[in-house]
C-alpha cells in the first residue's frame, strides 16, 4: 500500500470521502496536463482549470478512476454534453463517433513481436493499426474478447489476397462507435436509451452508466450493428428515432453543439393529478394531517419518511418538488390509481396519497421489519428453509392476487419486499406496475435490469410472465444470499441474458423441487412458466414436506433417546 493511503504513523487514517477528492483532484490536474501538452490553448484561459475541476465534483469518483486519461479531450466532450443537457431539460443531448477495439493480445503487441507474441498472433493474422480512437473507458475484458471473437479466422473466408496472403487472416474491418448521451435524470432512462439504441439496430457491447449530483445523467455505450463507420449517417438515425419516439418523455432532438445553446424547456404547471375514480376518492388526504418524523431513505426523485396519519404509524413517499415533470406525475397517478383497488394480506396496504402539486405523497401502512433486500444484503441474515419457504409462499400469494386483478408488477424483487412486525412479507413499490392492457401483452420497458425478464429487455411484447421470471430470480436470491449477476454491471447482465442465454447458478444441495422450480421460472418462452397459483401450491407441497421431515427427526431422536434409559 502507498504511503498515501497508509498515512503518516501516528497519524488519523484518510477517510475514504478525501481518498476520493484525493483521487479526483489528481485526475483532473493530469487532464489539464495532458490538455496543455497538446497545445490546447484554451487551458490556460480565464477559469478553463476551475471549470474542469467542477466537471469532476459534479460526477461520482468512479467516473475519475475509470475515465481514459490519455484522452483528455473526452473529458471536454463529456463537460460539454452535460453543459447542453442543463440547457435542454428533458431532451437528451449526444455525441458520436467510431472507436476502434482491439483484443490484449493485439493491443499489447508491437510491429516486432516476440516469439510468443507471434504464437498468440500467429492465427489472428496481420496487425492494422486503426485511425480510430478506444472507447473513453479504455477496454474492457468483454469487449477484447468481442474482438477477439471476430478476428479468428475461422469466422472468415479462405479467399487470398492480391499478396497471396489470406485475406480472412487480416484484421477485418469492424465498425464499433461509442454513443454520449446526456439528460436530466429520471426513472427508468437507461431502458428508455437502451431501447432508443435496440430501435436503430444497435447493440450495446458495454455501457458506462453516471449520475451528477445535480441531477444529470452522462450515459457512455459502446455498441456495434451500424454496417459501416459513418458517424454522420448514424447520428441522422439516432436523431430520427428520438424525433418519432413520441413514447419517450423528450418531445424533441437536441444533438450536442458547442456553439448553439438549445432553448429550455418547461414542464406545465399542474393545480391537481386527474387519477381515474370510481366516485369513491375517499382515500385523498389533507398534507397538512401528515406528521413526518424521520427519513428512512432517499433516492433522486422522492424520500420516505416514517410519520404517523391519524395516530397510526405510516410510511410516506414524497417526491421531490423540484424533480417533477409529466413524466413523474403520470407514474404517481398510476400508482395511485392501482393501489387504492387493492387489498390482500401479502400486499402493502394503501391507506391515502395526497395529489396536490407540489405535495406529492403516497402514504401505506409502515413495515417495520424492513426490506428482504435488506435482510440479505446489509444484514446478512440468511433465512432457514422453512422460514425462506414462508417468505417464497408470501409473495407468491401477493403476485397471484395482482394477476389476478389483472396487475403486473414489472419490478419483483427483494427490495420490494418488505416485511411487518410478524414477519408478514408484502409485495410493495407499484411505481412502474400497470393494468394489463386488454390484449395481454404489453411494450413498454421498464424494471431492473438484474431481475428483469429477457422479453422486457428487448422491449417486445410482454404479459404477466414477465413477473414470474423475476419471481425466479428472488427466489435464488433467498437460496443464495447473493445479487443476482453480482460480477457483472446490470447492463452486461442484461445483455447476457438475452443473448448468451445466462441465468444465475443453481445452488448444490437445495430441494430437488426448488432446484425443478428455478429453471422453470426463467424459461426463455414465458408460455412456458408457471403461473403463481402452481408455484403457490408447489411451494406449499414443499413446505409441508419439510415440516413433515423435521417432525420425524424430532420423533426419532426422542425414540432413540429413550432406548438409552434405564430398563429399556
């Protein structure tokens, strides 16, 4: 370990908050170095060096440890997305270029290899450097192994060239560009991006995912699918399909210009949320009956308070004032609207939502013990069988009461399982969840990535399946005690899913029938999965086997026991 980290002896340990400003300032004076050693002018004017040092405050320490630092001129790039985002509101700005990847062996190899360089090389064929500049992010394992993959020649033809080389053997042509977006952040934008990109028939090889503590999302993937290096002609396709994307929250293209600032747009004022009713709206509630007593959590575009509602302990969503936009209102109101017609056991209870801009809140029961993710995660409690098999029948039961009223959820998983004072689990968090079309299927994206089913990934057609799958992937989560593609970001997951097929490990050692039951949930055709009324009643035969199997170990040892006394 440096000196740097370890501290003088005697010495206070550096807290990791300064190791990080530590790490970002070098960083940004490397930057600016490395600016000024290619004769760019500007760093040296009037607050250039102040505004870069803002750039890296504003983005997590992450971006400053993974950012390619001998392309400095990607860090201007990137100040200057997030700069015309703030301009643009909720059109996203970007950026494109091809990018140029090469496998280790190729990267690390010079024009006179050695021998063993030449034994790796030696079937991959003659080394052609690339006008191109990497990704901002450097080179991943996954993507040198892409390229790697696509330069055997196996994948190629054993036509000769004009030299009487093979022409298969050379490194082949392949078109790689990096895509820059930058918005204000907002639920569920890097489905939306991600999808936008499947739409021009992209394919995202790697994604570089940051948010800016003032509300701003930097979103960098590498994609490949585009048939030549043309950046013109792909920035025409991404302009055309965000123009026609009338799903999306943004109304309009904005491609990033450092010399064309794009006018602000602005979000309508709202007196009320018009939520569909059924002239019983007996659940509005005056804000002014809350009282909050403390946060439990906050995320980017709401809190949740423990608070009390007429004497009775209740937990309160607020979303923020200043994050609200149509987008966010509309989901509220579904919210809303879906959770006022529900009631079952294993369903956080509703008890009234305040609709009022900009008081914004949805007040349920309060869950005292929890969430599951919690339990797992933080706590690192593992459950026993028969109390995971409770939890597993607990959901179950939830999920099948919401299908049967026609809901899906569309984001099952632990941190939406929360847990009351008896230890009750209750399905909770109806954010993203939606009424059924009357087709059966629905499109829209949505959900998190490390659970979500391969059908919503690739943005087709989808119906209440979709829940069963991600059901599947909770269900190993209580077995394991692990998340879900832990050694993968949750877009590598998604990519792996739907297109190499992964699915967590089955766990040795666990009931032959819930090892029959986990490849069930996650079948590729949803047709193919369970409803949760059998899973219910799969779970319920399993649980009474175990009590069954634990009575007789308690009934033996009391038998043999008793050989032991006296007079037996």
């Amino acid at each position: 370990m440096e000196d740097s980290e370890k501290g003088v002896k005697g010495a206070k340990p550096i807290s990791p908050t300064k190791q990080r400003q530590r790490k970002k300032t070098e960083v940004c004076n490397e930057v600016l170095k490395r600016l000024r050693e290619a004769g760019n002018e500007a760093v040296d004017s009037p607050g250039f060096a102040e505004g870069i040092h803002a750039h890296f405050q504003r983005l997590p320490a992450r971006y400053a440890l993974d950012v390619n630092v001998e392309r400095a001129e990607d860090v201007l790039t990137h100040k200057r997305l997030l700069e015309s985002a703030k301009m643009s509101e909720n059109c996203p700005v970007f950026h494109v270029r091809a990018v140029h990847v090469l496998p280790i062996a190729l990267e690390n190899a010079d024009m006179n290899p050695s021998p063993t360089q030449e034994d790796t090389l030696g079937s991959l064929g003659t080394f052609r450097p690339s006008v191109h500049p990497p990704p901002a992010f450097g080179s991943s394992a996954n993507l040198e192994a892409l390229a790697l993959e696509m330069i055997k020649p196996s994948h190629m033809d054993d036509d000769k060239d004009s030299s009487g080389n093979n022409s298969a053997s050379k490194f082949p042509h392949m078109p790689m560009h990096e895509v820059t977006f930058s918005t204000l952040d907002k639920p569920k934008l890097l489905s939306q991006l991600s999808s936008l990109l499947a739409d021009v028939g992209l394919n995202i090889r790697e994604a570089h995912v940051f948010s800016t503590v003032d509300g701003y999302s930097l979103d960098v993937f590498v994609v490949d699918g585009w048939p030549t290096e043309d950046v013109q002609e792909l920035q025409q396709a991404l302009e055309t399909a965000l123009a026609g994307t009338e799903k999306r929250v943004w109304s309009r293209v904005c491609i990033s210009s450092p010399h064309e600032p794009v006018p602000q747009a602005k979000t309508p004022d709202v007196d009320f949320l018009r939520i569909p009713s059924d002239g019983t709206d007996d659940w509005e509630i005056d804000h002014n009956h809350l009282k909050f007593n403390q946060k439990v959590a906050s995320g980017s575009f709401g809190d949740l308070f423990k608070g009390t509602y007429c004497g009775q302990d209740v937990a309160i969503k607020v979303l923020k004032p200043e994050r609200l936009n149509e987008n966010l209102q509309r989901e509220f109101a579904q919210e809303v609207y879906i959770m006022r017609k529900i009631r079952h056991k294993n369903v956080v209870q509703f008890i009234g939502a305040c609709t009022r801009p900009p008081h914004l809140c949805i007040v349920t029961e309060f869950m005292s013990g929890g969430s599951v993710y919690d339990q797992l995660h933080k706590h690192k409690s593992m459950f026993k069988l028969p109390t995971l098999l409770r939890v597993a029948i607990d959901v179950s039961r939830g999920m099948d009461y919401l299908h049967q009223c026609n809901i899906i959820h569309r984001d099952l998983k632990a941190a939406n399982l929360l847990m009351d004072e008896h230890e009750v689990i209750k399905v909770a968090d109806f954010g993203v969840a939606r009424v059924q079309a009357q087709s059966g299927v629905m499109t829209a994206e949505t959900g998190t990535y490390r659970w979500m089913a391969p059908e919503v990934i690739e943005h087709r057609p989808y119906d209440r399946k979709a829940d069963v799958f991600s059901f599947g992937v909770v269900l190993w989560e209580l077995l394991t005690g692990k998340l879900p593609y832990d050694h993968l970001t949750p877009l590598q997951a998604a990519v792996g899913v739907v297109q190499k097929g992964l699915r967590p490990t089955i766990p040795k050692n666990i009931h032959p029938r819930l090892a029959e039951l986990l490849p069930r949930c996650w079948q590729h055709d949803p047709v193919e999965r369970p409803e949760f009324t059998e899973i219910t009643t799969i779970l319920q035969d399993i649980m009474k086997e175990v009590l069954e199997e634990e009575k007789k170990e308690k009934k033996g040892g009391g038998f043999f026991s008793s050989l032991k006394k006296p007079g037996h």
